[in-house]
C-alpha cells in the first residue's frame, strides 16, 4: 500500500508555478484588506529598518564626534547633547515603529494563510464527499487524510510566510543595496562581488535540498502507511504472533526515515555556515577597506558604521530566501496534488432539472450492462421488477454481482448500457438526493462514528426524535443493551465502534436503518455477525417492518430468505433463475443446490455438536 504514495509524494514541482498561484489567488480575494494591510506594514518595517543606519551615521559624525572633540567649545558640546537626544528620540521611534509593523506584518498575514487554509480544507471535503464511489476506489483513505491536513496546511504557507514576504526580503536586499551604493559605491562593489558567490551557494543547496526533501517525504509516506495498516491489522498481527516481524519492518522504514532526515539536516547544517563563512569574508573585505578609506581621509567613520549595519541586512534576507524557497517548492507540490483531487470530475452528475417523483419503492431493472473498468462486464443484461412492498433477495456465489446490484440501485455508480428505474422513473432523472432520501442501508461491515449511541443512530438528523429513535431500537431489539450502557442512548462510541461487538454494532445499524423510515430497505448481509437467538427477534422485526416498504436483500445464508416474495439468483453477472423459495427448489437448479448444500452443512454441525 505504501508505494501508491510514491508518485505523488516524489512530485515537488518548482518553487513559483504561475498557474497554481492563479488558482490559489480567489482564496485570498475575499480577505483583500489583509493583504493590502499586511503589505503596507511590510513596507513600513522595511523603510525603518533602512532609515535607521542613517540616523547612526549622522549621531556618529555629529554629535558624537562634537563632543568628543577636544577643540569644541562648550556651547557646541551642549548642541551637540541636545541633538544626541532628538537623533535618541528618533532612533527609538524608529525601532518602536518597526516593532508594530513586524508585528503587524505577520500577525495579518498569518492569519489570512489560516482563513484561506480554513477555506481551501472546507472546499477539499466538500468536493471529496461529493465523489462517486469509484474516485474512492482509486484513491487509498490515507492518501485523502494527508492531502485534506498536511497539504493544505503546507499550502498556507504560500499566504502566510510566501510571495509577498519573499518580495519584501528582495525589497530590503534592492534598498539596502542602493544605500550601500551611494554611501560609498567603492565598499559598494565589494559586497556586489560577492551576490555571485552567494547565488552560486544558493543554487547548489537548492539541488541538493530538493532531493534530499523528496527523499525524505517518499520515506515518510511508507512509514505512515505501515503504521496505517499495521494498527488496523493489529488482531491478524497479534492471532498470527507476528509481532517480532511488524516491529523489524518497522524499524527498517524507520531508519530509512531518520537516514532521508540526516540528508536533509546535513544539507541545512552545511549550507547556511557557508553562507555565514562567505558573509564573514565579505564584511573583512569591508573592514579592511573601510579602515583604509577612513585613515586616507576619503571616508568618514559615520559613513562607514552605517554601511557596515547595511551587510548584514543585505545577507540575511539572502539566507532567508533560500529556506523560504523550499517552503514555497513544497506548497506548490502540495497546492498540485490537492487540485489533482478538487479537478476530478464527478461522473455521477444530477440532471440540469431533475425529477422528484413521491417515491413509493417500486424496482426495475431494464437490461443494465455495468462494469467498473472497461468493458470486463460485472452484470450482463439484468432484468428484473420488485412491486413496491414486496421484498427481494439476491443470491449467488462471491463476486456473481449482488452488492454492485444494490450500488448501483442507490446510483453510486452509474450503468453503461440499459436503465433502472424507481416508480416507473429512471434513477439518472432524479437528483441523488431525492433518490437516496427513499433508501436504508445495513451493510455487513457495520461503521459506527464517535459520539453517542443517540447520535449514531439518527446520524445528526435533528428532525428524528428522541423518542423515535428509542422506538427504533425498541422494534430491532437493540433497547436493552443501549439502555445497559453507562449513559444509556448518550453513552459515548468508541472510534468505529470498537467497544461494541460485532452483533451490537448490527443492532445499531437496524436501529439506524429504520429510524429514517425508509420507502426501501436495503440489506447486504446485515444479519451475518448476529447470533441465532438474536437473529430470529430482528427476523420477526423485520416481517412486521417490510410491510409496506420494499425490501431487497442479499444473503448467503438462505435460511434468512426463505420468506422472501422474489429470489433472484446470480451467476458470473447473469441471473440464471428467478422465483419464489418454493418454486426455486422445485426447479432443482442452481437454487436448490445450494440450499442443499447449505442444509446438509447445518444439519453435520448440528450433529457434530450433538
């Protein structure tokens, strides 16, 4: 399972990609005032971070050196203290304005990325839980997991700390440069000389980073999908006694993981102390000609202080860049992935005016033709009808068709060739959500969410009362055991249910089924994981719940059909015989035999165990 990550996690793309940034501005225009404020506090920070070595420049070669002059006169020393002071106030003014606009830069920015990475995950769910069935089929629950959490946060950083900061780190290097130029254009080419070394740095760790980080994300991605498989399968794991077995392969994936992570902090560790060595380099050279201009009378101390704070304001937006690049490369390799899944077509689409119909449950199936992929037919040319109130029972070996019948019914997918029809209507006419509003479902493997017991059998549908969800449990039998729970019908569930049995959880989804009140109930396998006993109370609930509803179920214990006014009975995607339970074992066909095979299986246990 691991290697499905694989494409998509060694995808990072490059660090701008205009068409994903187009697609990504529309999260940002509805909180235009963020980034027009964030900007402008940028700006302004930016603009006193370059006035203020110019302040220290002029109290260098003004008061300061009046007052350290031992020629000047006392009149002058007090100018020159009552300047000190105004050139103190202005500096601190400075440096108070500078500290509200960092703080304001990225208090707003910060929170335009979570507004817009609060929009962007809200827009990825909705359009996930408005995919067909078959986009699930192709797309590992993991896979989706990660693109709805950690790519969309990722994707924020391209708000929060991305395009705009970047331009304002380019701004101050641009500014700072300039000063340095026209402070002294001599000291000005020195550091200029070395922009080459350091985009030469910056080229080679970006290489090296690149592909250490796509390592590093592929070997997490196994390691998370270990775990995922791991932890769900921990019974297999734990009946087979493979434990020692799990724990090497963990271990193996987990040093795989930490041996991508040395890559990636060795590259971090190495480039920036080379950055620091050739900065250090640069402001030697500096010193070195500085203090040589300033003793050859060309240049005055004042000037030279100023320009040396310009340096390191120059390189640090240079190292900052370089860390921000690989942000901005991840957030584009995720903003990728994430509108790879938001530009998946939904192939099951409502009509432009669909019918709603006041659906009464009656079935036809018209010659459907389906298949999941390409033309490897799963039905083949299906006919049959179900008046509305009577019941239906599919039959057949494993993979014959039954469930992809029942998938199909509910329009999880749709057919290629023929037409099924609810109530003389075909089911491509009317919306999905009318259509499913007439159906109940119990699976075999029964999902339970977290939250109370009350909450999962009304699902968050406020209109279903609390006395009519009781009146549900009370009918399938399940009253008794919820109301033996510690909190009764406000008992918390456990994460799908893992406190319950296998029987409960049924319970509950009968309970679940029928508080929705269903015109068709659907069944596949639902009474599979139910004891005999308990088996027999939802059998005499059921008679008395199917009147007046269709019924289709699948079953493969036909004992629990035999009532049943029509048994349909599939074979490799045909149906091969159809009737009543009487009339099907008068046929002595396919029918018969398995209800044979099944009754002398029943009949040795029961002899066995005897």
């Amino acid at each position: 399972m691991a290697e499905a990550y694989h494409d998509d996690d060694e995808f990072l793309g490059k660090a701008y990609d205009a068409r994903l940034i187009k697609r990504l501005v529309p999260y940002a225009r509805p909180y235009l005032g963020l980034v027009v404020w964030g900007t402008l506090f940028m700006l302004l920070a930016a603009g006193c971070e370059l006035v203020i070595p110019l302040i220290v420049r002029d109290t260098v070669n003004g008061p300061f050196t009046v007052m350290g002059s031992e020629a000047a006169s006392d009149a002058d020393k007090q100018a020159a203290w009552s300047t000190l002071a105004w050139f103190s106030f202005g500096f601190l003014a400075l440096v108070a304005v500078q500290f509200f606009a960092r703080y304001g830069n990225t208090y707003l920015f910060q929170k335009l990325g979570q507004r817009a990475v609060l929009d962007l995950r809200q827009d990825t769910y909705a359009h996930i839980q408005r995919l067909p069935l078959r986009f699930f089929d192709r797309n590992p629950v993991g896979r989706l997991v990660t693109r709805v959490t950690s790519d969309v946060e990722a994707i924020g950083e391209v708000f929060a700390s991305g395009l705009v900061q970047l331009a304002g780190d380019a701004l101050v290097v641009v500014g700072a440069l300039t000063m340095m130029m026209l402070l002294s254009w001599q000291l000005g080419l020195i550091v200029v000389g070395s922009i080459p070394v350091m985009a030469f740095l910056t080229w080679i760790f970006r290489g090296r980073a690149r592909n250490a980080f796509r390592e590093m994300r592929v070997k997490l991605a196994v390691v998370n999908s270990f775990l995922n498989e791991t932890i769900q399968g921990w019974r297999i794991t734990r009946i087979f006694g493979t434990e020692k077995q799990m724990a090497e392969k963990f271990d193996q994936r987990s040093s795989d993981y930490r041996d991508a992570t040395y890559r990636t902090v060795f590259n971090f560790s190495l480039f920036f102390p080379i950055v620091e060595f050739a900065g250090t380099l640069c402001v030697m050279l500096v010193v070195w000609w500085g203090t040589k201009s300033i003793f050859e009378k060309q240049l005055d101390f004042g000037t030279f202080f100023a320009f040396f704070l310009y340096t390191p304001m120059m390189f640090r937006p240079i190292r900052e860049m370089s860390e921000k690049y690989n942000v901005l490369q991840s957030a584009m390799a995720s903003a990728e992935r994430l509108f790879r899944i938001l530009d998946t077509k939904n192939d099951v689409e409502d009509p432009a005016q669909p019918k709603a119909p006041a659906i009464t449950g009656e079935i036809e199936f018209r010659n459907v033709w389906f298949a999941y992929q390409g033309e490897d037919w799963v039905l083949k040319d299906v006919s049959f009808k179900v008046p509305a109130g009577s019941s239906l029972a599919l039959v057949g070996a494993t993979g014959s068709g039954k469930t992809t019948i029942i998938s199909l019914l509910m329009r999880f997918y749709d057919i290629q060739k023929g037409s099924i029809l609810i109530d003389g209507v075909d089911i491509r006419h009317m919306s999905k959500a009318h259509l499913r509003e007439a159906f109940s479902l119990v699976l075999q493997d029964v999902f339970l969410f977290a939250g109370t017991v009350l909450d999962n059998i009304r699902l968050g549908n406020t209109e279903i009362t609390r006395e009519q969800v009781e009146q549900a449990a009370r009918v399938v039998h399940a009253h008794d055991f919820i109301m033996s729970l510690r909190g009764g019908y406000d008992a918390p569930v456990a994460e799908r249910g893992a406190t319950f049995s296998a029987g409960q959880r049924q319970l509950l989804a009968f309970a679940r089924a029928l508080a929705f009140n269903p015109k068709i109930l659907v069944l596949d396998e639902a009474t599979s994981n139910i004891d005999s006993e308990t088996e027999a109370l939802i059998q005499d609930a059921l008679s008395q719940l199917m009147q007046g509803r269709t019924a289709v179920v699948v079953a493969h214990r036909l004992s629990t059909i035999t009532h049943s006014d029509n048994i349909l009975v599939l074979h490799k995607g045909e149906v091969v015989e159809q009737g009543s339970h009487t009339e099907l074992l008068q046929q002595n066909g396919r029918y018969a035999k398995l209800y044979q095979l099944q009754f002398a299986n029943g009949t040795k246990a029961e002899t066995k165990a005897g």
